[in-house]
C-alpha cells in the first residue's frame, strides 16, 4: 500500500481530516477554565494543528485507568481511545473523582499525576517487543530462538513437563519466581507471596518460593523486628509538616516514593523546613529541596548513624520519657526482666562492651563524613521537632544492611520522632495495607515445600546436593522436611524479569542450563525471556479487568476496565493457571484453582472477572475500608479519593493512646526480643548469627576494605527514573531522555583519562559490562553509580555490552535476606569495545546537561 | 504532510506572509509559560506528556528540560530550565517561513504553523534562538509546541502543564506571570519572576512570553 493511500485510510478511518475539521464545530465550546485562570473568546478560526491527522480529546473515548507496576507509587491514566486503539493518555485532572471539576487539586484529594514512566505506556503496548503469540525454544537457551506455537501446544508441553519434574524430582522441583512486574492489581497479580502462581503452584504441590524482596529486605526485616510490622509509614501529606527532612539514601525525585510525597516535600521547603541528603550523588531531589548535601562512602551508613547516637547520648540530647515509655533495650533502664545480662543499645554505642566508642570521629574514619559534619546533624535532628529522618531502601540492599535500618529506627525512637505529625517512623514505609486480593486468597495460598532467599536459586542449582542449608536461608519447616535442600529443575517467570534483575548474572546463566523447564509469561520479550523454553503472551493492564492499589502510601482506589481487547493471542496469567490446572488435575483441580469460572474461562472471562471483583468490593472494600462508593458507581467514574480529618501518621495510636506496638513486649524493640531468643542461627531463615540490638558491622566489600587494592571504585546500582527496574527499557521515548551511563567523580575522571561520552569497561572478578561514562562533580569520588535494570546484551565474550551493574553484583545475601546490590567494588577504564545499548543510541540528554561556569 | 501543495494558497500565504513579517500581530492577550527552574526535580514527564499527545516518535522534542549543573564536589548545586516554544512577542521563525505556514494567533498570541503549508525548509530551526521548532523526518517537515491549542480552546491547559507532578510550569496571561499575579502553585510565596536566567539566549532577540523562578546560580545580573 502507498504511503499516501495508507494515510487516506487512516483520516477516513479517524474521521478527521482537514475537511471534517473544517465541518464540525468544535467539540467542547471554549470553557472558562477552572480557577478563572483563562477566558477565551475563541474564534474557532479553522487553523490546521501542526501535524495531522490529530484527533482531539474530546473526539476520543475517555476510559480512566491506572499505571500497573513495580515502581514506587499507583497514578492514574486516562486513556483517549478511538475504536480499540489507545490515541493517547493523559493524567489525573480533578475531574473524575467524586465531586471533582478539571483542576480540582486540593491538599487532602491531590491529583494523581503520573510520571514519564507511566505516560509513556502506549510505547510498552505498542512496542515491537510485545510478546503476542505462545513461543517455543529452538535454539539455545539465551540465543533467542523461537518458533510459534499454539496455546494447546504451549500448555500440553508446559503441563506434561510439570507432572514430570514434580513425579521425577519431588516437591521442591519448580521454583517460583514470580515477582511484581504486573503487580498491584487485586486480580491478576503477580508476587512472592499473594500472587496467582504461588497459589497454582502450590495446589499443584510442587513449589520452591523465593522469599526475600530484593528491593527492601533489610528494611522489612527491620521494621518487623523493631515496629512487628512493615505498615510504619506516613501518609504522603504528613511530609509536609516537618521541619526537617533527612533523606538518607532517599531519591523521590527519581523513585516517585508515594503518590505525591515530593509535591508534599515543596510545601514543607516553602514553610520552611530544611533538607539534608546523605548520599553519594548530589542528586535531583537535593537540588529540588536546596538539601544539605552530606556525601558518604557506600555501605558505611550504620557507623555514620552509630556517631550521630553516640553524640545524642553524650550530650543527653535525647527524650528519655519516650525512650521509657516505650522502647525496649535502648538503654540499661529499658532492658526487660528476661533479658538481663544482655547487651543494650546506649551502651553498646557508649563502647562499654567492645571498649570502642562509636564516636563521630571513629565514625567519620570509616564513613568519610568529618565528625564536625556528623555532629552538627545529630544536633539538628535531636533539636529540630517534629523532624523525619526517612531512612531509604538503598543503604539497606547492602551487606548488613539491616543493621542501617536498625540502626536509623533507633535514632527515629530516641529523638522521639515516632507516632507525631512531621517525624518519621520510615522504614519500610507503607502506610495503608489495602485490600489486596481479589481472587481466591485460602488455605491454598502461599503453600511451599521450601523457601529459599530469592537470589540463592543458582547457587542451589549449580551445587545441589552439597549445600548447607545456611547457604541458601532456607525457611525452617515444622514436618520432617525441614532442612531438606530442593532440587531445583525449573523455574517459573511470572511477571518477572528476574533472570535480568537478581545478582551475579554470570551465575546463573551457568545454573540455567541446568534446568530442565523454564516458563516466562509476560507481555514482553525480556532479557529473561530469551532464556526461557516457553513465552506466553500475557495481556497487559491495558487488556484485562482489573482494580488498583496505591502502591504505599497514598489513598484511593483507581479502576483499571479492559480498555482494549488483549493484542495478538494474549490472555491474562488467571487464564492462564485456570487452564492449565484443568489440564492438570482436570475440573478438580480447574474448579478448586478458579471457583467462579468453568472451563470456557480460557476463552471468555468477563462475567467471571467481573464476579471476582465486584464480590472483593461488596464484601472487602466496602465494609473494611468504610468506602461509601457502590461497585457501579466506581465502575462509572473510575477513581474513588478517601479523605481524612488529619493526616494519617504510623503509630500515632500508640504513641498518643498507648495502644501496643505489634512486637512480642508491646514496644518499640531496640532489643528484638526474636532475635535475642535464637540460639541455633543455622536453623532460622536468616543462616547466620544478626545481633538483637543495631549494630556497625563491616561489610565483605567497601571502600575501607584491602579489595580496593585490585577494584578501587565502590559500585552502587540505584532504582533508575526513566525504567521500572527493567520495565520500559525498550521505550524509546524514555531512551531519548536518559543514557545507561555509568557516573563518576570528575577528578577520578581526570586520573583515568576518561571524558563524559566515552565508553568505559566496568568489572570485578565476576563480571563485566561496556556503557558510556557522565563526568560530574556530582558523585562522590571513588564512587561509580550504574543505574540497575538495563536489558543484558552479551557479546560472544560474554561481556555486557548494555552495562548491567548485575553482571559485577555478588550473590551473597545479608543475613536478614538483604540483597548486597550496593555491596560491590570494581575497576573502570577507558575502552574500545562498543557500547550497545539495544536499539539505535537516542540519548540526547547529556547535550541538555550546561556546565558554563567550567 | 499534504502529497500536494495547494499553490493558490501558498500565493495567499506568502501575500499574508509579507504583510505581517513586519508588523507582527499584535495578540488581544499572551499566553506564556512559568516554570519554577529551582522546585523542578526535571522528571520530565512534560516531556513525555508532550510527545504523546502529539504522537510524536523519538527525534522532535517540543519540550525541553535542560539539566545545569556546576560548582566543585562537594560544594555544587544544579537546576533544571524547561522550555518549549515560548510564543514570542516578536517570533523570529514567523518571518523565515518561505510559505507563510507559521502564524501567530490573534487571540492568545500562540505561534503555529499549519502543516498543510509547511514544506520542511527548517529555515525557521535555524532562526530560533531558544530552539523550539523540530523537524520530523517521518513526515518531513518541521513540528513545534503549539500550547496544545485543542485543549486551550476546550478550557483546559496543555498536556505539559497537566502532567507536572511537582506543578511547577503553568501557562497564563504573561502580563500577569512577570507581574507576579497569576495566581499558580507554580511559584512559590516567596519567589520572584525573572523573564532571563542563564542558559537561554537572550529575550531581546525575540521576546519570549515565558517567566521563570530563577535558581541563585541562574540568575542574570
């Protein structure tokens, strides 16, 4: 077809060429805009827009949805379709909420903006990677070969496979590996724990789950051991009553951490409170806030923290009403009966146990910060009330970075910063557990035969069967399969790009040879896909009904409808399992997996769908959560905004009613009363010994280590803005705006001989990877920065030619389950292996990047 | 975009053309921009925001986010400065069109240029000093920000402005946005409006209708 013909079809087909402009009034006639901020006496002049055809919104349907994935908030997206074709989203605007006008956005029902990851879905619809069709391998695994398939082909192969490995291998024969690329629906939901496989899985009785996060373990085992729970945050709003901010490892700038915290964090800086950012970049969220910036050494957070204690101590800066109300262990006065003789926190930083003050001079030793720097902080954060030291995930994906976290809620305690408008508990920082299931959530649920720290499944492979159950922190069972390693033959992807995204790549490409199944279902073809034996197509949010969740703080519902038919040969992951646990165990199994639907749900799921969630609104929402909105009518508008007298503030019961925390003594427990109580560590998920108070324990890599003899550079991965962890990296809209880049200190820069754009090799004894250098004096020096998540392009050397960080990351654990992402040293030079990035190099951004005053 | 020019109407046009290449019309109200360059993390989801709305691929980019930075570790500071088109008041892309395509609308003084006329030339790239006009080699000719001209006219505000999260750029009268007296989330209580920072070219060239919050290193003067 000519290109002139194909574009006379498209105007015929959108109805709106030139002409039809020229004919039809304009669709909405010129509206005073909210706030009276323009009043137009438009002439409808016929002026053509600048490109054609072009479709105006309000010729478009309108459908409000939501983003769907891992990323750190839950945002609206409206989406303007013309017949089954999404033309374009737009945002939140205040119109579709319940009393809502375009630009309604009040400070108790703020409007839900997405960010540039969201905006730019249609590109992820749309994208040539979109998985369409059942594939099968042909090739070697990672090779790339595939031919299509039917779904009958697809599931006979994947269901006569499964009853084989589990006949074969026993129990422990597949593991789960589903994680939260599609998360956060309440239906089609992907997860470690509540998602669709485990519950497939484990009815089907063959299931290995992998039970450490690894974006936040250290800090959920944190939180759980000190609060007994991982609901320790504020609502985003309460952000904006604090005085004082600390972001320790924190980037919302990049992040988006909650719907609108950042917004919240402006109207804190414009009352006056003041910034600090402990981190080794100056990074944006610096800047926005004009942030003290205090740059440290990476992996070294706990002893910073343990200086600034020592100093509060000293100087009897802290509250010690709070402290003997409601800690336990943070001093001699506060340790329980059963606990004598053990250690307390005060005097653990005191020294009197290991004759070695934790003071800010012995931290700024290993740290980098100079004490005077470390003492004007714990000066400020002890004085300034109400004061938020929000304690991030990123020091916490260390070697003990649990005890950073542990080691930051002591502080939030013994300042009395916990349970009060403006201070900070934070932590895990989710601030509402929602309802979160749709489906079927019973005895069936989250049921393994053994549980191992998710990024131990190589190592578990490649050795089996001489591993120590250490090794792999493995779950303790109460039948006598306790401590039994499992044989590992096959891995189920589940939206999850983990092959991608765990540590030490290099690895497991070696152990995934090993297996005998490995199924990816996604609706793209990912870096993992490439090594999987079997692709379903997965619809996306786009394609399936849904509702969702903010992701933690934040509070409202968004409906998600099936706003286009699913693409190609897509079905959602509940079809999926439905289908094949009917190929399974027959209408047993299908019946017991999927109790509202029969066998023809594989190829008509609206009214079962439908059931599920109106009955999860009717039954859960409405009477839980107090929603006074019906299904219908949250069907109609799509959005449904609670609001709140007062900002919500985690433990404000407790700290103003008394009401107990939800740990085994009822307080805050400095001292962990689980922890204290362990006596064979070997037999706990955790493997080895973690101390029952917060301590500095020095990390197997850092830039105080002999390693950095041979690899003098101290690499961190940090969650990039412009991808969800792997998510979007094949948009070129996103590509255009951001480099994968790897960022270091101008005067290493200068040292090596290295200028911003040139390709430099990174790599450490376990891997390698290629990608362009940004100069800046930004970074701290030693300090190189590689954003985690880009798509592995190995060459024949098997060198990451796309720069992946995980190709030099360790897979050794912290004890807690930690993943040790920031726990990596390495070396970088100037190289002349090419980079390849995947697609055509589109990155303008750096031309954007002035520095004029050099 | 058209196959075929209609050269009656370029005739047309290019009469139109030579009539107001010199005295620029004269709009019954500006819009403008305001952009905060020290609150803006520079997500640049307006960016975003904008090729989608005008289904754009990767290449032409109405809107710009800047990133600036200097100073020496550790003492250093950075800003970010947004801009599109900034619909001047004297445009200097209007009278390089050699078809008379772009225009200036009467009402809003918003600057566009109709695509049926324009056949690619990139004279008007070349003239502007701030950068607004892109060519877009899928249709060959050149696109730029019209302040989403649609929404405008159905009471709403551009995709850009819409999608802020932080709501640091908003559109108004530029009267009132160098006056200090639009009333936006976008500045600050205690900011000031400066029409020049640094890192844009000088507003005598063409008299941008745009206003910003200036960063202290930004600042002019």
């Amino acid at each position: 077809m000519s290109i002139k013909k194909m574009k006379d079809n498209l105007y015929e087909r959108l109805n709106l060429s030139r002409r039809s402009f020229l004919k039809t009034t304009a669709a909405g006639s010129a509206v005073v805009a909210a706030g009276g901020l323009i009043e137009l006496k438009t002439a409808k002049e016929a002026k053509a827009f600048a490109y054609e055809p072009y479709p105006k919104d309000d010729e478009l349907q309108t459908v409000v949805t939501s983003c769907a994935h891992n990323c750190g908030s839950r945002h609206m997206l409206v989406a303007h379709k013309w017949k089954d074709v999404i033309v374009r989203l737009s945002t939140d605007d205040g119109r579709y909420q319940r009393g809502g006008h375009f630009g309604k956005d009040t400070n108790e029902e703020p409007q839900l903006r997405a960010c540039l990851r969201g905006r730019s879905y249609r590109q992820r619809l749309y994208s040539a990677e979109r998985l369409l069709y059942p594939m099968m391998r042909v090739g070697e695994r990672g090779e790339g070969k595939f031919k299509r398939i039917s779904w009958d082909e697809a599931l006979d192969f994947v269901a006569k496979k499964m009853v084989y490995l589990k006949d074969t291998y026993g129990p422990t024969a597949l593991v789960d590996q589903s994680y939260a690329g599609a998360s956060y629906g309440v239906l089609h939901k992907s997860d470690q724990i509540e998602g669709l496989l485990g519950r497939f899985l484990g009815m089907f009785g063959c299931r290995t789950s992998s039970w450490s996060v690894p974006s936040y373990q250290g800090t959920t085992f944190s939180s759980r051991m000190t609060f007994g729970t991982i609901e320790d945050g504020n609502e985003d709003d309460a952000f904006a009553h604090s005085k004082l901010i600390i972001m320790w490892g924190w980037n919302p700038a990049y992040t988006f951490h909650g719907g609108n915290t950042f917004m919240y964090m402006r109207m804190a800086k414009q009352r006056g409170c003041k910034f600090v950012l402990i981190d080794p970049q100056y990074t944006d969220s610096a800047s926005a806030y004009d942030a003290w910036w205090i740059p440290i050494r990476p992996n070294t957070d706990a002893a910073m923290m343990a200086g600034m204690a020592h100093h509060i101590f000293t100087n009897n800066l802290h509250d010690q009403s709070f402290i003997d109300r409601f800690c336990q262990g943070m001093d001699a006065g506060t340790m329980p009966q059963w606990a004598q003789g053990k250690e307390n926190f005060k005097d653990y930083i005191l020294g009197k146990y290991d004759g070695e003050p934790k003071t800010p001079e012995w931290a700024a030793k290993i740290c980098g910060v100079a004490a005077k720097d470390i003492i004007k902080l714990a000066d400020m954060y002890a004085k300034t009330k109400p004061a938020a030291l929000k304690a991030s995930w990123a020091p916490g994906r260390n070697a003990y970075g649990e005890q950073y976290n542990r080691m930051a809620a002591a502080l939030q305690a013994m300042t009395g910063n916990i349970g009060i408008l403006g201070g900070c508990a934070e932590g895990v920082g989710k601030a509402w557990h929602a309802e979160a299931v749709a489906y079927p959530y019973d005895q069936y649920s989250n049921i393994w035969f053994q549980a191992i720290k998710s990024d131990r499944w190589a190592h578990c492979v490649l050795n089996y069967p001489n591993v120590k159950r250490e090794e792999i922190g493995l779950w303790q069972r109460e039948d006598e399969t306790d401590g039994q390693i499992p044989n590992i033959k096959g891995i189920f992807w589940q939206g999850s790009d983990w092959f991608n995204q765990l540590t030490n790549i290099n690895k497991e490409i070696e152990a995934i040879n090993k297996l005998e199944l490995v199924v990816c279902m996604d609706s793209t073809i990912t870096p993992s896909g490439l090594y999987a034996d079997i692709l379903l197509p997965i619809a996306t949010h786009f394609e399936r009904h849904d509702t969702a969740l903010p992701w933690y703080k934040g509070h409202y519902y968004i409906h998600r409808p099936k706003v286009i038919e699913p693409m190609g040969e897509s079905k959602t992951d509940l079809q999926v399992f439905t289908e094949l646990a009917y190929r399974i165990g027959g209408d047993v199994f299908g019946q017991a997996y999927n109790p509202k639907a029969n066998r023809d749900y594989f190829h008509v799921n609206d009214n079962v769908d439908e059931a599920y969630l109106r009955e999860w609104w009717e039954t859960k929402v409405i009477p839980h959560q107090h929603v006074d909105m019906s299904w219908d009518e949250f069907k109609q508008r799509g959005v449904y905004k609670f609001t709140f007298d007062q900002p919500h503030v985690a433990f404000r019961d407790q700290i103003e009613n008394g009401a107990r925390f939800q740990t085994p003594s009822g307080k805050i427990e400095i001292l962990a009363s689980q922890l204290a109580q362990i006596t064979d560590w070997k037999k706990t998920m955790y493997g080895y010994e973690i101390p029952y108070i917060p301590k500095w324990i020095e990390p197997w890599e850092s830039l105080n280590s002999p390693k950095t003899k041979k690899h003098p550079f101290h690499l961190i991965s940090p969650h990039p803005r412009w991808r969800t962890h792997s998510i979007f990296n094949n948009c070129s809209w996103l590509r255009e705006t951001y480099e994968q880049e790897v960022t270091i200190n101008a005067s290493d820069a200068k040292k090596l001989g290295i200028k911003t754009g040139d390709t430099v090799e990174v790599w450490n004894d376990r891997g390698k990877c290629v990608v362009p250098a940004y100069v800046t004096e930004r970074c701290m020096p030693g300090v190189a920065v590689l954003h985690e998540g880009v798509w592995i392009e190995l060459d024949e050397n098997g060198v990451d030619r796309a720069g992946n960080p995980d190709m030099l990351t360790l897979d050794e654990p912290s004890p807690a389950g930690a993943f040790a992402y920031n726990t990596v040293l390495c070396n970088i030079k100037k190289t002349d292996l090419e980079h390849r990035p995947g697609w055509d190099k589109l990155a303008t951004s750096r031309a954007h990047v002035f520095r004029r005053d050099l | 975009m058209s196959e075929s020019k209609d050269k009656a109407k370029i005739k047309e046009a290019v009469k139109r053309r030579k009539r107001e290449t010199y005295t620029p019309v004269k709009p019954d109200l500006q819009l403008g921009f305001v952009h905060n360059n020290v609150d803006c993390i520079g997500c640049r989801a307006c960016e975003i925001a904008c090729k989608d709305k005008n289904g754009l691929a990767a290449g032409p980019r109405f809107r710009r986010v800047q990133y600036i930075e200097g100073g020496r570790y550790p003492d250093v500071f950075a800003y970010k400065v947004n801009m599109s088109c900034n619909h001047c008041e004297s445009p200097a892309c209007l009278p390089t069109c050699p078809t008379g395509a772009i225009f200036k609308r009467k009402q809003d003084g918003i600057v566009d240029i109709d695509s049926t006329l324009c056949i690619g030339c990139r004279r008007c790239e070349a003239a502007c000093p701030f950068g607004a006009p892109q060519f877009d080699p899928s249709d060959s000719i050149v696109k730029k920000c019209n302040m989403c001209v649609d929404e405008i006219e159905a009471g709403r505000k551009p995709y850009c402005v819409m999608a802020c999260m932080m709501r640091v750029l908003d559109i108004g009268p530029i009267d009132k946005i160098w006056a200090g007296e639009l009333e936006t989330v976008a500045v600050g209580p205690n900011d000031q409006i400066s029409r020049q920072v640094k890192n844009m070219s000088d507003i005598e060239l063409t008299k941008p209708s745009i206003g910003f919050v200036a960063h202290s290193k930004g600042k002019v003067k």
